[in-house]
C-alpha cells in the first residue's frame, strides 16, 4: 500500500482540544500519521475553543452522522474513537457509507459481554463498582450485574455487535482483549466478522525513549490517585511502605494528582518524592532513571504510564487481573513481572522480585525500550494501522 493521502482522528465527544488532548489516543495518533507524512487531523464535534491545536477540526455533531460530509474530505481512511457503543452507531456507519476506510479502535479489556468469560465478567463488574472497597459499591455492583446480564444480553450486545459491522478493521489495543472481541464477533456473526479484529496499541509520544543513563533503584507509580476506586491509593501506600521498610536502598517516586491522605502518608517518608501533576517531559526525565513502573490500579483498558515507561527501559509490575489486560504482554519481553495475588502481600513479592531481576542483570534497559518503542511509539502504531489496511484491502480484491 503506497501511502495514504488523507487519514484523519476522530472522537464523536466534545472534548478539549489542546496540547493534552494531543498527547494521546486519537490526538496522538493524528500525530504519528503526520510523522510519516500523512495529511492527518483529528475530528470532533462543537464549537472552536481557544486552545484548540490547528490540526483539529470542530464541525457540528450532525456532520459526523452524515455520510456526504465524510465523503467531503476526500479521505483514504478514518481512525473512530467510539467505544462500540450504541450511540455512535451512526457516525461509524456514515463513514463506512462515505466509501472511506474505516478502523475502530475499542479501548477496553475485552470482556464487553458476560457471554466471553462469566466467571472473569463477573469478577470484572466487582473491580469497577468497588465492591468490598468503597461506599455503595455492593450497590454498583448490584445494578451493573443486573443489567449486564440482562439488558445487556439481549440489547446491549446486539447494538454493539451493529455498531463494530460498520468497521473495516475493529482494532483493540492489547492481545487479550483481541481475543474477546474476536469471540464476541465470531458469536455475532462468524468467523469473516472474528478476522477484521487487529491489536493496534494506544500511541506512545516519542519523547518517552531510553536515552542510555544508568537506572538506579527507583520504583515510579503515576496515577490519578484521587480516584480511589481505579487507582487504589491505599494500596500504593501500604505496599510502599512495606517495600521501603524491607529494602533500605529503594526510592520511591509517585507522580499524580493526591488524595490529602497520600500527601500526609508522603510527607512522612524519607525516600518517597511526591510530584503532584507534571508534564510529559518531566515525567520522562524521573523514568529516564527508574528501574521499576508499578501500576497498582484495580483495573485498566491499557495504562498508558506502562507503556511510556517500557519505551524508557523501564520494567513494570502489576496484579494478575482481568481487568488489567495488557500487562501479561507487557511483562513479556523480559519486561516485568506480574503479582500472583491482588494484595500488598503479592505487590510487594512482585515488586522485590522485579528489584532483583535488575540486580541480577536479567533486566536489560535497552532492549526493553528498543521492542516497545518499535511497537508503541506514535508514528509506529500509525505505520501499523497503514499496514493493516493495505492488509484488508489486498485481501477484499
């Protein structure tokens, strides 16, 4: 496939459209085609704002549903940020009608449906109401249950089903969850529907790279920490004490908007740097020297701090859950290790085994940010997304 003149981003959500926005998923990637010389801007709907990037474009929501406007921008293919759900059905199918190639990227773990893995959905509908954690999550857990299990096996799973036709290439962002939904497509209409399901990864910016200073003994965890329910800032702090407690050596630094209860736990710890929110590149500069990125959350579609540190030769560590679907590959390049049990007992085992992983020399920084960034950064998961295009396209002719 010679390179595509015109591929464009898109997120059917009035979302702000500034440098944040661009330094991620759809924005991001708008940028990766721009790398390879592709004319790429990012779409979304509502009215211009003030820090919006020139390379978006804002048009009203009933453009994005009307085939004629596609077609207008003369494009050889559109990346769709649209979750599967049912209320952007419309816009998928309008772009689909347009004649332009259309992949939809799904950022989930996969278990959209109680029919792939009850046992594991189940558990998964547990984490995300914070069950047993946090106040009324019996209650979540209750209705998301409830529902999932009933209007969700006879509308919701049909609607996505509709929804993901309309893609050419339905692109899920780890391996895990490409095995759901190719189960999920294989039940909903066989195996031709099962073989438009591609891993394609969240983008990584390619500021986050390994550039040759020695690690040291440095455990980072980023996060929003004042979302107790995903992100668990209680666990981070009991694991990290244990770990601070049995080695005298490590340093742990936590980047991330906290909870005033994580701030006092900080503030009494010698080897434990709080940073608050900070930029990109000084989140890249504390991996540039840290062995370890520990992800404590609960559940998570990719955890894009993961894959900014792995492209830093960082290694990483996180449970085995699943609700935390990318990190069996992530840990698979002699890249991490993953905790046998959800608790601070099993972190902190994880965590000293991966401490002397680095000790022993079977952790190796350059190698490690070498095979994810040719696998994660921004311009590659574009070159990715072309490839399997011209895939698709080979094999329809």
């Amino acid at each position: 496939m010679t390179p595509a003149a015109r591929w464009f981003t898109c997120t059917p959500v009035d979302f702000s459209g500034g440098k944040d926005f661009f330094a991620r998923d759809s924005g991001l990637l708008c940028r990766g085609f721009q790398a390879l010389g592709i004319d790429s801007r990012a779409v979304m709907p509502g009215t211009s704002r003030a820090d919006d990037e020139p390379d978006l474009i804002r048009t009203a929501y009933a453009d994005l549903e009307d085939p004629a406007w596609w077609r207008s921008q003369r494009l050889d293919g559109v990346v769709l940020y649209a979750w599967g759900r049912a209320k952007y059905r419309r816009v998928a199918e309008a772009i689909r009608e347009a004649g332009v190639f259309l992949v939809l990227n799904q950022d989930s773990g996969g278990l959209v449906s109680p029919r792939l893995d009850l046992a594991a959905w189940w558990r998964e509908q547990l984490v995300l109401s914070g069950a047993g954690r946090t106040a009324g999550g019996w209650w979540r857990f209750s209705k998301l249950a409830l529902r999932g299990l009933t209007v969700g096996l006879t509308v919701s799973d049909l609607l996505r089903a509709e929804h993901l036709r309309a893609g050419n290439v339905i692109a899920c962002v780890t391996p895990v969850a490409a095995d759901h939904y190719r189960e999920f497509c294989r039940i909903y209409g066989g195996a031709d529907f099962a073989s438009r399901v591609h891993v394609v990864p969240h983008p990584v910016n390619p500021l986050f790279r390994f550039d040759g200073r020695p690690k040291t003994r440095t455990v980072t965890a980023i996060g929003r920490w004042d979302d107790v329910t995903q992100k668990r800032p209680e666990l981070l702090m009991a694991a990290a004490a244990n770990l601070l407690d049995a080695d005298p050596h490590v340093t742990v630094e936590i980047v991330g908007q906290a909870t005033a209860e994580l701030q006092k736990w900080a503030e009494k710890r010698e080897r434990v740097c709080l940073h608050g929110r900070i930029l990109p590149e000084a989140i890249a500069e504390i991996l540039s020297h840290t062995q370890i990125l520990w992800c404590p959350s609960a559940f998570e579609s990719f955890h894009i701090a993961s894959g900014e540190a792995l492209c830093c030769g960082c290694s990483v560590v996180a449970a085995v859950s699943p609700s935390l679907a990318a990190f069996p590959w992530f840990v698979s390049e002699a890249s991490g290790s993953l905790a046998a049990t959800d608790d601070v007992a099993g972190h902190v085992a994880a965590l000293r085994s991966e401490l002397h992983a680095w000790d022993e020399g079977t952790r190796n920084a350059a190698s490690i940010a070498a095979t994810w960034q040719s696998r994660l950064h921004a311009p590659e998961v574009a070159r990715l997304v072309l490839s399997i295009a011209a895939g698709e396209m080979n094999h329809k002719t």
